[in-house]
C-alpha cells in the first residue's frame, strides 16, 4: 500500500494556507525518515509533550490529547511515537516560534539513545566499503575483524577490556559499586552505566550477573535489620549462616582473578559458576519480600514459619534442603514458647507472637468464672501451618489448666511428668500423642481436685438443698419464721435481723447435722428494692463459695440461681398461705351459731380454697419434680463422664438452663409466666378475703356469747343494751353478703383465668403433662361451656322480653349442671334471684334489666370483678375490731382448743 498519499494529505490539512509542493514533499520526507530511523523515544518525548500542553490555553485541550492518544495506543502500529513526535514538531512550525524552522526537523531526536553514533556509522560504511574491494584471500580475516568491532565494542575509541568487566562483576556480587557498574537507586538494580558504550549482549549478560548481586545486598539488609521477634532473629541467623557457601564462591573468584597464573574467569564462566547460588538466594528473596510486606494475612512470625513450610516442599530438593534447615532453626522459639506454656503454665512473649496471647484484665471483671474463659485466647492469625488448628487448642487448654492449677488450687508443688516436645517431632505423630497425653494428664489432675479436695458434689448438694427447696423442712420452718418479718416494707426489713432468724430454722431442721463448712456458707442476700416493695420481693438465700468452685458456681450462674430461687420462693410462699387460710378455716366454728350469711360464705370460701390448694399443689409438685429434680438426675448421671473443667461448666450451665424453661423463667415461656402471676395475684386477693371474713365472723361471735352473758344480768342493762348488740349483728351481717358478693366474682375472675391458662397448656407438647395434672376431669372447660350456654339464655330471655317460660330455663339449667362430677358455676344470690324473678312473674322492665345485670358478669366477669373492688363497700369491715375484756377472755376461750393443731 503506498502511504504517501495520506501523508500528503495530513501536511496539507495541517497548513493554513496550503503550502507549496516543494515545501509538502520535504515534509513527507522527514516524516519517512522519522519513521524508519532505528531511534527510540520514550521520556524525553513525552516531556515535551506535557510542556506543550500546559503552554495551551485551552484547558480541554490535554483531556482532548490523551483521549486520542489513548485511542493510538489500541492501534496495531509500530511507529506510534514517532509519528506523536512529529506531530509535536509540525505544531512547533505552525505558531511559527523561535528557532523553530523546518531545518530543525531534520536533526537527530535523540541522538544519546542511540548505540550507535551517526559518525559510527559512517566509519563502518567505509570499513564494509573497504572489505569489499579487497582480493578475496584477505577479505575472510577484514570480515572477522569488521565483525568483532561491531558486537564487541560498538566504539573503537573506546578500549574496555573484559578483565575490567570482570573486577567490576565481582565487586556487584559483593553489593559494591564499580566503575562501568553502578546501582541505580530508581529501578532498584545493578546495571551498566549507560555512557559505557557495550554490545547488547555483553550487556544484558553483565546485567543477569548483577542480579545476583542485587539479592544479595537485598538479603545482608534484611539480616542487618534489628527485630524484636525471637522467629524472625532465629530466621536472619539461619540465613546469614546459608551465607557461607556464596562467601566462598566470592573468594574463588577473587583469587582467580588475583593469581594471573591461573586460567581467568571469563563474564560466561561467572554466569554458569553463580547460577546455581543464584537460584537459591532468589528464593530466599522472595520469602523476605513477602515477610517485608505490608499487606500481611496473619502475623510476620506465623507468615514466616508458613512460608518456610511451603517452601519446604519444594521440588528441588536443593531449595527444599535449605529451607528444611531454615524452617528447623525458626521452630525454635516455637517449641520454646509450647513448653513453657505446656510445662508452667505461662508466657513470656514480649512481642506477642505464639498463637496465646494474655488479655488485658486490669478493666475486666475479676470474676473466676470470666477469667477462666477470657484470660487467655487463641490468636488463629498466629497459628502456623506446622501445627493444627486442633493441636493449638489442646495446647491452649492444657497450659490453661496448669495456670488454674498453680494461681486458684494452690497447686505449685505438681509438675507435669512427661518429656518435652522437640523439633524433630513437629508434623509427625509423635508431636499428636505428645499433646493428647498432655492434655488428659493435666485435665484429669484438675477434675480430681475439684471432686475430691475442694468437695464440689457437697456444694452442690447445699445448693439444691438450700437455693432449689430441696429440703422441705427446713424451708417450711423458715418460711413460718421469716412470715411475718417479710410482710413489713422492704425498708424496715433488716440483714441481721433475717440471719437471726436464719440460723434458728437451721437449728429447727435436719439440715443442722450437715458439715459446719457448708451451714458456715448459706447467707442471706438482699436484693435491691423498689418502691411499695415488700420483704418478699427483696430476700433471697445465698450461698458463697471459694476457689476454684467459684470458677464453676460464678457470677452468672449465682444469678441464674437467683432467679429460680426467687420464683420457687413465691410458689412455696403461695402454698404457705393457703395452709394458713385452711388452718384458719378449720379452726373457726362457723356451725356453732345460725347466723345469715355466715355458712354461705364459708361454703364458698371452703370451695374456693379447694380449688387453689389442687392448683398450687400439683403445680409446686410438677415444678419441683419435672424442673428440678428429673434435671438434677440427668446432671448426676452426666457428671461421672466429666473430663475436663470447660465440660463441667458446660454441663452446669444446660443444668440450669433447662430448670429456668422447665420453670417458665425463659423469654419463650414468658406468656406462661404472666399467667401463673396472675393466678398467684388471685389467690393472695383470695387470701384477703377470707381475712376479713374471719375478723368480721369472730366480732359477730364474740358480740353472740357477749349477749348470752348479758341476759344473765339485771333485765336493765339488758334492755339498755339489746338494741345496739342487734343494730351491730345487722351491719355486720350485710358485710357477710358484700364479702360472698366479693367472693363470687373472684371465683368467676379465678376459673377464667384458670381456663385462658389451661387452654395455652393444651398447645404445648411438653406441657400436656401439667395441662392433665391441673384439669384432669376438664372441669374448666365444663364449666366454660356451662357459662356460654347460660349467656345463651339469658340472651334468649332479654330478647323474649321474659316471656320465655319456667320450664325451658329450668332444664336448660338442671342439663348443665348434672354434669358428672361437677357443681354448677354460677350458684350465688345473683343467679336465685333472677330465677324468682321469672317465676313469680313481675313487670318484664325489672326482668329485663335484672337478665342485663346478670349477663354482664357472665361475660365480663374480671371487670365487674375489678369495678366492684373500686366501689366503696356499703359496709365498712373492721380489720382489728375493738374488744372488750371479756369479749376476748371468751374469744380467747373458744379458741384455745384448737391452737396447736398441726397442719394435714
């Protein structure tokens, strides 16, 4: 293809106005010999360029240029900076500047980075010139000598003899600059300086020499380095070491060259002679390159020892040999640190390079437990890949164990019987056994300790005696002692005052024969109060416990233990007082007397009662039986395969994790939570009640005897006094039917309660078992579809205006209340009325709103429950009435009988 047609084309659109033909064909003639000439143009080219363009005023201009010669640069082209070149010259002819003429164009561009001078090349011409006119017997002999001016020299004014080159190599091997060899700080290696004029390949020989060289001062640098880390100090005294070999090849060379009657080393000699070194010291440089790096996976200690064992297993078993013996010295702080730390339990490590490093503690919480887990810890960045990440933990854990032994047992005087590792035994079998063995030995030192001389099966046998209500007599005698102490305000309720009391029910109990160390340790713990708390909410039993058993009952644990304690406390606390509301019960002679009101309301008080004490029962008995004690066997029973301190721990921790859900003290069980407070709140409302049913039945009683007295007097003061005994009967008696009213309404709010809590039982698989204990006859869904079907009709009734006959009420009623085993819900004053009221037939208005009041409380009944405890009673009850002196002697006489009488 002939490209002078577009080269005319590309001056001619350059030139405003055209220019003229002479001036056209010089221009393509540069651009040609532009193109050919063997020149390279690299830096002092592009300088320019970038000169030129900051000149523009143009501020898009260099944007403009690099785009396009980006877009150059994609070009399959082999002149593409020349041709730039001349653009830039072509430029510098257009805005006509100084001494920039047309003639310029045609001086050399860079005559510097040519190898060979134009007056060189002039000279040779004549030579070949010459060579060619002579006979053809000495045209062989100009040939040669023609020919070794060119590769050899390239400049025959220079003489450079190869012994020169050879004293300048030696010199490079040694790190040292010489006089036609140099090192160059910008590329980072020996070469040739560039105004020594030498054929290529002399030079590029020279520059493969100097290599070696150059990693050799790279490596003298890293082991001139001072490190504070004892395996990269083991690595630099190792390679210095595996210097020797590349100092004695530097002394044969030098003697060589010293001795001139010894045959000389030539430039190729020195290749082939450093060759095999040079291998070596390449791969030791890129080792260090990599340690050197910044962007480090892991630590510099653990990347070395990795390196080594990479390199360890190298195909060449010349570098495969060297760095085994590199790797073998490096592993010698290693094996140092693992048996201190296997053997005494500590670490000397300034720098922190083993895999376990020591946390700083000095912030952190001093509690055992947390510095058995988080005093130590393994650092897998630092775990070499000489050693697996499973032999790492177990060394962990046995120099863990040795420090627990020495710093919480007090176990200085025990050292571990067993060899120490070594070297050799690093990635074999032997190593796996060695710390396997290790592990068990000091593992199972620790576990007997713990079982035998700190006794940590008796502190937990204290534990579930005391904190889980294990042993029942002593909790019921301190329970009756502490009564009413913790009934007061929580701020008048005192430490010592409990502890007195504390130490009487342990006197009182089976629990006095135990070890003195153990009854020494239970305390009592006041929790922090809140406002309105009473002593209930704040008491709470502790139990302290020493080195190293605190290790495993630590703070979280205490807590947990807290917590169970706590809730088990308010159950016994619940089944406590209704033992107290049936003791009273059955003291009181409700039949003596035929007083209004008075039976109904024992009889339904007597019902209720019943009915909480089933509830509380067979739930403190499904507690302490499937949350308790079935975990306390399965802990047992897992105990005796117990190997180390952290299975222990972990064993104790699900022991008490599956009582806290089994007791429903877990988030997930917390809807179950709510509800058994609730009922507890019911029966404590119950409780109340019958308090005050009691107190106002005893002044009725007492005001009886006291009239039986009075009519044995004078007829006077009888007649005097008669009318105000009555008046008094007649209120007391009308707040008897408040208190049945009262009563009627908790038993409505109790019995929903009692279903809504049943019913969330049903949907639990493992909660069936409680569901069937609570309600085994389903008499709270009876009871439900009694209510629904008695709603049913009274709806029926409104709605008919009380037309509806006697008779389908009736059977609906008797149908639902012969249910098998079961007694209608809804028996009270309310329900008798409403059925007087449609038999003796009155004005259906009154039947209406009687039917309305009737089926509010059957739908509502929690809140009738809680507006009718808001009203005001008609009736103010006396809590402490007011006696005489003779009104309590016959109290007091009444009830002496029966004041001793124990619990069944």
């Amino acid at each position: 293809m002939d490209i002078s047609l577009p080269i005319i084309q590309l001056i001619k659109l350059s030139f405003q106005p055209p220019l003229d033909i002479d001036s056209v064909e010089r221009y393509k003639q540069y651009f040609l010999k532009l193109s050919s000439r063997r020149c390279i143009y690299t830096l002092k080219g592009e300088y320019e360029i970038n000169m030129h363009l900051q000149e523009l005023d143009n501020k898009n201009a260099p944007y403009r240029f690099q785009e396009l010669l980006m877009r150059l640069s994609k070009q399959k082209l082999k002149k593409k900076q020349e041709i730039v070149h001349f653009l830039v010259q072509l430029s510098h002819v257009l805005k006509n500047e100084q001494n920039s003429t047309l003639e310029s164009m045609f001086k050399p561009i860079d005559e510097s980075s040519s190898h060979l001078q134009i007056s060189q090349i002039t000279q040779l011409k004549k030579s070949v010139m010459e060579v060619e006119n002579l006979p053809p017997t000495q045209r062989n002999d100009a040939n040669i000598k023609l020919i070794k001016q060119i590769t050899e020299k390239g400049n025959s004014s220079i003489n450079i003899s190869e012994v020169d080159l050879v004293k300048d190599v030696i010199y490079c091997l040694q790190g040292i600059e010489g006089v036609y060899i140099g090192y160059d700080p910008i590329i980072d290696m020996f070469a040739v300086k560039k105004d020594i004029p030498l054929s290529v390949p002399t030079r590029k020989l020279i520059n493969v020499i100097c290599e070696t060289g150059w990693m050799f001062k790279k490596i003298m640098l890293f082991i001139g380095t001072l490190s504070s880390s004892l395996i990269t100090q083991a690595i630099q005294t190792a390679i210095k070491d595996e210097m020797n070999e590349y100092y004695r090849i530097i002394a044969v060379l030098e003697g060589t060259l010293q001795n001139p009657q010894v045959q000389q080393f030539t430039l190729r000699k020195i290749y082939q002679y450093v060759k095999k070194i040079s291998q070596q010291l390449l791969q030791i440089n890129i080792v260090i390159s990599t340690i050197q790096s910044p962007n480090q996976l892991g630590s510099t200690s653990a990347l070395a020892l990795t390196l080594l064992i990479q390199y360890s297993q190298h195909g060449c078993p010349i570098i495969s040999a060297l760095f085994s013996r590199l790797l073998q010295a490096a592993c010698i702080p290693l094996i140092r640190y693992i048996n201190q730390w296997v053997f005494d339990g500590t670490i000397d490590d300034p720098v922190g390079e083993f895999f376990v490093e020591t946390v700083d503690i000095r912030q952190q919480s001093r509690d055992c437990g947390w510095l058995w887990k988080n005093e130590f810890r393994v650092n897998q960045d630092k775990i070499p890949q000489i050693i697996t990440l499973e032999q790492a933990n177990k060394i962990f854990d046995t120099g863990r164990v040795v420090n627990w032994l020495r710093k919480q047992c007090n176990c200085k005087s025990w050292h571990l019987e067993q060899e120490i590792a070594t070297i050799e035994s690093l990635q074999t079998q032997q190593f796996q056994d060695w710390v396997i063995r290790a592990n068990e030995t000091t593992n199972k030192k620790l576990v007997h300790l713990l079982f035998n001389q700190f006794k940590f099966n008796m502190h937990m046998q204290a534990i579930k005696r005391y904190l889980l209500l294990g042993q029942g007599e002593f909790i019921h005698n301190l329970m009756e002692m502490l009564y009413d102490e913790l009934s007061k305000p929580a701020v008048s309720v005192h430490k010592h005052n409990l502890i007195s009391l504390l130490e009487s029910a342990v006197r009182a109990s089976n629990v006095q024969y135990l070890p003195a160390e153990v009854n020494l340790r239970l305390n009592i713990k006041m929790l922090e109060a809140a406002q309105n708390d009473t002593g209930w909410e704040v008491f709470c039993l502790d139990y302290t416990v020493d080195e190293p058993i605190n290790t495993i009952l630590n703070g979280k644990a205490m807590l947990m233990y807290f917590r169970i304690f706590n809730f088990l406390w308010r159950v016994k606390k619940v089944e406590f007082a209704l033992c107290q509301c049936w003791k009273d019960h059955t003291k009181f002679d409700k039949n003596k007397y035929n007083i209004p009101n008075m039976r109904r309301a024992f009889d339904l008080s007597h019902k209720m009662l019943n009915e909480m004490q089933h509830f509380i029962k067979n739930f403190y008995s499904y507690v302490m039986v499937e949350a308790v004690e079935s975990t306390w066997k399965k802990f047992l029973d897992d105990l005796e395969s117990i190997q180390d301190l952290d299975s222990l721990i972990n064993l104790h921790e699900k022991f008490l994790s599956e009582i806290l859900e089994n007791a429903f003290l877990t988030k997930k069980m917390e809807m179950y939570f709510l509800d058994i407070f609730k009922i507890f709140g019911l029966i404590f409302k119950f409780k109340s009640i019958q308090d005050e049913l009691l107190n106002i039945s005893k002044d009725i009683i007492s005001e009886k005897q006291s009239d039986e007295v009075d009519e044995k007097l004078s007829q006077l003061v009888s007649k005097q006094n008669r009318p105000r005994q009555q008046s008094f009967i007649n209120n007391q008696t009308q707040a008897l039917l408040l208190i049945c009213n009262h009563l009627t309404e908790l038993k409505t709010a109790y019995q929903n309660q009692m279903l809504d809590f049943i019913e969330k039982l049903k949907k639990e698989d493992k909660l069936k078992f409680l569901q069937f204990k609570l309600d085994f006859s389903e008499f709270y869904f009876a009871q439900k579809a009694y209510k629904t079907n008695m709603i049913d009709d009274i709806k029926s009734l409104i709605q008919n205006k009380g037309e509806t006959s006697q008779r389908s009420f009736s059977q609906k009623n008797l149908q639902f209340s012969n249910v098998q085993g079961l007694s209608p819900l809804y028996q009270n004053s309310t329900t008798q009325r409403a059925q007087t009221q449609i038999i003796r037939d009155p004005p259906k208005a009154q039947i209406q709103k009687s039917l309305m009041d009737e089926l509010k409380i059957l739908e509502d009944p929690k809140k009738q429950f809680s507006q009718n405890k808001a009203k005001p009673p008609l009736v103010q009850i006396k809590t402490n009435p007011t006696l005489t002196d003779y009104e309590r002697m016959k109290n007091e006489e009444h009830f002496s009988d029966s004041d001793n009488d124990d619990l069944i």
